[in-house]
C-alpha cells in the first residue's frame, strides 16, 4: 500500500516537472525570469521526490544557472562527434554525444 502510494506521488511529481518545463518553454520569450523561475521549481520536485528529469526536458534549459535556453542565449556546436552547448547566460558548456543511428 505505502510503496504504491510512493510511485503514484513520484508520477504526479513526474508530470508536474513535465507541466513546468513546458510553461517555461512558453514563457522564455515573454518572461524570461519567470521561465527560470519554474524550471527551478521543476528541479526542486525532482529533487524532492528523487525523479530525473526526462532527457528531452533536461536539453531545454542549462543545468547551471537553470534559464531555458533561447534564441541568443546560447550557442550550439558541432565537434568530434559531440554536440557542445553553451549557455550565454553563466558560460556553462555541455556536451551531448551524438550516437549514430544504424
Ligand atoms: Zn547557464
């Protein structure tokens, strides 16, 4: 019963992070702070209920200072097979790497 009640609190939590990124991707035009303000609290859930943030959510915004990238505020590259991107706000670089599809 507890361990059940545990996985529905860690999937609500799961899609409450899913809601936030998605304003925020909605709001970083309009209101940039804002945007950072609910990644933030996306990242406070995830940590509280011990979730990761799905990958395709987690490449919206910089791991660092926590503002969804935009357009001019941040730079991608391409080198050795490795997708390297740097956020403009606090210079953080990520590098992601590129698996070849077979
Ligand atoms: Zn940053």
């Amino acid at each position: 019963m507890l361990k059940r009640e545990k996985r529905l609190e860690r999937k609500i939590a799961k899609e409450r992070i899913r809601i936030l990124i998605e304003k925020a991707e909605k709001m970083k035009l309009e209101d940039y702070e804002l945007a950072k303000r609910y990644v933030e609290l996306a990242k406070k859930i995830s940590m509280k209920y011990r979730v990761r943030i799905p990958k395709e959510l987690r490449v919206k915004f910089c791991k660092k200072c926590l503002y969804p990238y935009k357009f001019g505020k941040f730079r991608v590259r391409v080198r050795k097979s490795r997708v390297i991107i740097t956020c403009l706000n606090c210079g953080f670089e990520r590098r992601i790497p590129i698996r070849p599809k077979l």
